[in-house]
C-alpha cells in the first residue's frame, strides 16, 4: 500500500498536470487509500477536472469531494437565466432526447429529472453543461429504463470487460438477475472500478449496475 503522505503528493502533482485547474486551489488529504479534496475553484468544470484527475491516481481506492465552486458576485447568474442556458445546451445535443428529463435551478445547483433508455445519456447531460458559467453544482437524478426488452445476457458483459485492456477481467465477477448487473471482485484503481461499472452499463437492457468491486493494491 502506498503511504499516506506519497499518495497525497501524487495526488496534488496529478492535479497540477491537468491544465484547466490551478493546483493551488485545491487542498489534498490522503489516509488509508481514502483522498479528501477541498478548496474552492471558480468554475463547475474545473472541480470535476480535479475530480478526474485524483480518481487516476495509482493508490486512490475512494474519493472524498468538498470542493466548493464560487464564481464571486460579477459572474454570478440568477436562476432564470441559468435555467434557459441549460435548457439551449441540452437541445443542441443530438444524442440527448428533449422530452424525458426536467430541469430545475436553485441557488447555481441544477437538478436534472426523468428517464432516459441508456446510461451514456444520462451522463451526456451533465456533461454538456458542465462549462456553463454559473452552474454551481450537479444532481443528477435521471433514472435509466431500456426501450429494449432484450434478456440481459451476463456472457456479454463478461466479454465486453475481457476486451478492455485497462481491466483484469479474471477478478472480476459478473452477476445479471433480470435487469440489473451486479459487480463484485478485486481491482487494482478506482479508475478499473469505474470502467468496469461504465462497460456493464452499456449492455442492451441494462436498467441498474451494482458495482460492488472493492479496490485493492
């Protein structure tokens, strides 16, 4: 296991490597494989930058967020106009349906509704809006629920981890009980994690992924 203060400096120089956020704003803690980050950064887009970049690091088993996002008071948006930004962002995206999800905006926090049959564009609202200028924060709360009634077939998600590179597929355990996947097993970064919950959502049918997959080193 890498030790408390060697991930923290991994951490912060990964952070640093990533040019659209300025290092000195993020504050990193690390203990147990567990990173902290805090500090406060002037864009939506810049706190999941550090977000991502942190989740790469070798050694980062879970993520910890209280990066606080403040535009200061000459770049903040009412609710209004911010809602009518959103709503042009979203409507110019091809892969977005423009009748399924709701949108509400309270204090820069935008809160997303409604249902959509695959994971990719539940994830495609947020990430065409995520450089908006006044957007505070995120709640995504768009449930997914196929079109298809395709059996969800566990052979398909086994393979489709084997074919990625970045995944020891051997340690991976791969459960289907109608619609929903369930992951269990050893992986050696949360980045594995999280592809491996990314590839079983991509399976035809597919309504809810359970990923179980503890992260070891």
């Amino acid at each position: 296991m890498i030790d408390n203060l060697k991930l923290q400096q991994n951490v912060q120089n990964a952070i640093q490597w990533e040019p659209s956020v300025n290092a000195s704003d993020i504050g990193v803690r690390a203990h147990d494989g567990v990173v902290t980050l805090s500090g406060t950064v002037n864009s939506y887009a810049r706190k999941i930058n550090a977000e991502n970049a942190a989740k790469k690091v070798k050694g980062v088993k879970a993520l910890a967020e209280d990066i606080i996002v403040d535009f200061g008071n000459s770049l903040n948006k009412d609710d209004t106009k911010l809602a009518k930004s959103v709503l042009k962002s979203y409507q110019r995206s091809d892969e977005i349906p423009d009748d399924k999800v709701k949108i509400t905006v309270e204090n820069g926090w935008v809160n997303l509704e409604g249902q959509v049959a695959w994971k990719y564009q539940k994830d495609e609202f947020q990430d065409t809006i995520k450089n908006i200028r006044g957007i505070k924060g995120v709640n995504n709360l768009i449930t997914v629920e196929s079109d298809s009634i395709d059996i969800l077939e566990r052979k398909e998600v086994e393979n489709a981890l084997t074919r990625n590179w970045s995944i020891d597929a051997e340690g991976v355990k791969v459960n289907v009980t109608n619609n929903t996947v369930k992951l269990t097993g050893l992986v050696h970064s949360l980045y594995q994690k999280e592809e491996a919950g990314r590839l079983a959502w991509n399976a035809k049918g597919v309504w809810t992924v359970e990923n179980d997959l503890a992260v070891v080193y």
